[in-house]
C-alpha cells in the first residue's frame, strides 16, 4: 500500500504464507476456536435464505426480486434445511472462489451450505472483510486439490486455514475504517458506472439519428409508413431485411461438442458488445463443421445475428477464424455488399430494441421467429450517403470506445485498490488503530439521521 498509511511498529512472521508478517501482538490460532459448525435443523417459522457472492444472505424472496429470477423453494420437509442466526457465517458452494457470507438474518439455508457459530473474540464486521479478502480465499484453495466450479467447501477444508486472534477493539476499529474507505471508493466507482451507461445510451441516440434521419437537418422528409420508425428522408427506401439480404438461419439443433475439435460453434452467448467473445468456446470436429454449413460458411464481414437469448445482438463475422452457427443464431449476407456497413450500423440503433418488443407484445422472452426477422423493416439510402454515414458514425462509435475504455480503467483501478486495501487492513500490513472518522463524515451522518 503507498505510505498514506504507516504499518505496525513490531511484526512477527506468522508461519502461514497467506498472512504473512502479522504484527508482534497477534496471533494465529485454530480456526475451531474461533467458530463452531451449526447443525441445528430448520425452525418451523424460519423463512428460507439464500446466500450469494453478490448480495451476502438474504432472504430468497429479496433475491429473486433483485435477480429477477427464481431459484428453488423447499415448500415441505423443512427438515432437510438448517437453520442460521443473525452474525453467523455460512459457507456456500462458492465459497472457494468468493469467501465466506456473513449471515445478519435468523432463518434457515440449504443443506448444501455450512452455518459458523461465532465462539469468542470475534467481531463479524471485521471477519466479513477478512473472509472475503484475496489472501484468505486462496489459502481456502489451496486445501483442496479439485477445486473447479461448484465444488462443495466443508467444515475440514474451513478448519485447515488459521486465522488472525486479534483484539475485539482492534477488530472493530479495522471494520471501522474498512466501512468508511470502503464507501468512499465504492461511490467513485458507482459515478464511472453510470458514466458508462450516459455514454452508451448517447452513443445509441447518435447512431439512432443518423440512421433514420441522415445527417442533412434540410433533408425533405416523409412518412415511413412504419409507426415507431416515424418520418424518414423522402428519398430513402424502407424495406423488409429479407429484401435487402440473403439471411441464413441455423440448423434447429446443436452439433456435438469435442474437446479437441477445430471448428469454433458461436452460439448465441459469444455475442457481446458488438464483437465475437471466445469466453466459454465450445468446439465440432470437421464432420459436424460440414453439415452445419450446407447452407454456406458466413462471409468475413458479413452479420451475425442472435434471435434468442438474448435476441437482437450482433456482430460482424471474423476472418482467419473456422466457425459455423450453434442454435438460433443467423447470419445476414446484403445483395449489395456496400450496404453492409450501414445495415449493421441500424441494427445497433434503437430501431431494432422497438421492433422486438412491438412483436413480443409484452412479452419480458426476447425471441425472434425467422419469419419476424425477415421482416424487420430497414432503411437504404444511396450507397455514397450510406457510406458517409457509416464514417461520421465510426468516428463516433471510436470516440465513445476511447472514454468508456477511460472509465473503464478508472473502475479498475479503483477495485485493485479495493482489494489492496482490504488485504492490507485484514492481515496487518497497515496499522488504523488511531483512526478515527473524519468530522466532515461524522456531521454528514448527523444530518442524514
């Protein structure tokens, strides 16, 4: 950490390579004598909990509203639940990759999850930091030899990562200081967040006016004939997508999967921001590649398409890359080829968003039927003014890229100082004991209160 913060006077090694050098008045002791393991069964009245990376252990019903999703209800034979009590910890399935969830609720857990009953000399304020600092995860890795995705953590593996015995003072003042600091940059990294957001939605209402309106503002217009496209230039064409391209739908079925195979499958969750993510590639060998395009392998250049899941999401097809189309993706090839960059550039404006939920009506499953995707209607200006479109808008997409990727940065800068900053406080690399709340924060808290 930089000197803005001293460390400790006198420092001990601490026998354990994820603690490191603790200070001289510390000590490392047994994870059992700090916390037990709670087998109490679920009450009746004990309304059910679900425990997450993101939002800690709250109810199911809470997370489900926040998640927009469901996730699985015991509704009999409560008996196969356990229950938990506000300022324990529970081990999850998750927690070798994210730590240990500090539980603020009476209720009951999965069986699955493991519940900590506090003993002595802990402070869950200061724990909850420690349990999810980057040292102490990787200690709880480093107990297992399998550990992947979904692996259970148990009490053993708990039990064999020692832990900091610390003054409850001292603990509550590293909390303490956590909780402000914490906050402080958490709020930075919310506006650059939202900055984000600003940035894309004005990058789509830029692109949104070219597309429809031209960049001529004395162009005579007229009306389109399409309600939600509105009155576009009178000497445009407004047709139907299958009139201007050739659109290649996918097999209805997935081709087998190999580990070793050659020929990339893009599926429908390859399709992020524009670009062709190779996150979670799932590969064919040349026999499959081969049925699964009968129909043509997409040009380089030409568009991809997803009709489902989410629906609307393209990108343009690489080059040097061997791929052929998973499930409910297309790929749309323009009678002319100039017209390409244009049609791409409609698509990523909110003409398409409106199209979709004027043909879902209402529905929140963003699924297109090929029949409505050959019939989305689209916009052709002549070839020059298309082109000199597509290049105001490039530089316009290029100049939003360079200030996300700036705010990008800044969010990730301000996360490894996050983490830096945890680690540092929770292992005693950084000595708070005489921190105290600055004034301007003590009088801002008396008047929210």
């Amino acid at each position: 950490m930089p000197g803005r913060y001293k460390p400790y006077s006198e420092y001990k090694d601490s026998g354990v390579q994820w603690m490191g050098e603790i200070p001289s008045h510390w000590e490392l002791i047994q994870s059992r004598r700090l916390f037990s393991q709670r087998k109490e069964r679920a009450r009746p009245e004990d309304e059910q909990l679900t425990s997450s990376q993101k939002h800690g252990v709250i109810f199911q019903k809470e997370y489900m509203e926040l998640e927009n999703q469901r996730v699985v209800q015991v509704i009999s034979g409560p008996e196969i639940l356990k229950h938990v009590e506000p300022n324990d910890f529970v081990i999850s399935m998750r927690s070798f990759q994210g730590g240990l969830e500090w539980c603020k609720y009476s209720g009951s857990v999965s069986s699955a999850y493991i519940g900590l009953i506090t003993i002595k000399h802990v402070v869950p304020e200061f724990f909850s930091y420690l349990f999810k600092c980057q040292p102490y995860i990787q200690a709880l890795q480093s107990t297992s030899n399998l550990v992947r995705d979904g692996q259970a953590l148990r009490f053993e593996n708990f039990s064999q990562v020692s832990l900091p015995n610390i003054p409850d003072d001292e603990q509550r003042r590293i909390a303490n200081f956590l909780d402000y600091e914490i906050i402080k940059i958490d709020t930075l990294i919310e506006k650059q967040q939202q900055l984000i957001k600003l940035l894309k939605e004005k990058r789509r209402s830029v692109i949104s006016h070219a597309v429809t309106k031209g960049l001529n503002p004395d162009t005579k217009m007229r009306d389109s004939g399409v309600e939600w496209l509105g009155e576009v230039p009178e000497h445009w064409d407004v047709k139907r997508l299958k009139n201007t391209s050739e659109i290649v739908d996918c097999r209805n079925k997935t081709p087998e999967y190999f580990s070793d195979g050659d020929y990339f499958v893009v599926r429908t969750t390859n399709i992020k921001n524009q670009k062709l993510s190779m996150d979670g590639a799932l590969f064919t060998d040349e026999k499959n590649f081969k049925i699964w395009t009968q129909r043509g392998i997409p040009p380089a250049g030409s568009i991809l398409f997803t009709r489902e899941a989410p629906a609307g999401e393209v990108c343009r097809a690489p080059e040097n890359v061997k791929f052929c189309l998973g499930q409910r993706m297309m790929n749309f090839i323009c009678n002319e080829e100039k017209y390409t960059d244009f049609l791409f550039d409609f698509l990523l404006s909110d003409c398409l968003d409106t199209y979709i939920k004027s043909v879902s009506h209402g529905s929140t499953v963003s699924h297109l039927r090929v029949e409505q995707v050959e019939n989305i209607p689209v916009l052709v200006p002549p070839t020059d003014e298309a082109k000199k479109i597509h290049q105001y808008l490039s530089n316009i997409k290029l100049k939003y890229f360079k200030l996300t990727q700036r705010a990008e940065a800044a969010i990730a800068l301000m996360q490894e100082r996050r983490t830096a900053l945890i680690s540092a406080a929770v292992t005693g690399k950084i000595d708070v004991r005489n921190w105290v709340t600055p004034k301007e924060s003590q009088t801002n808290k008396e008047v929210a209160a």
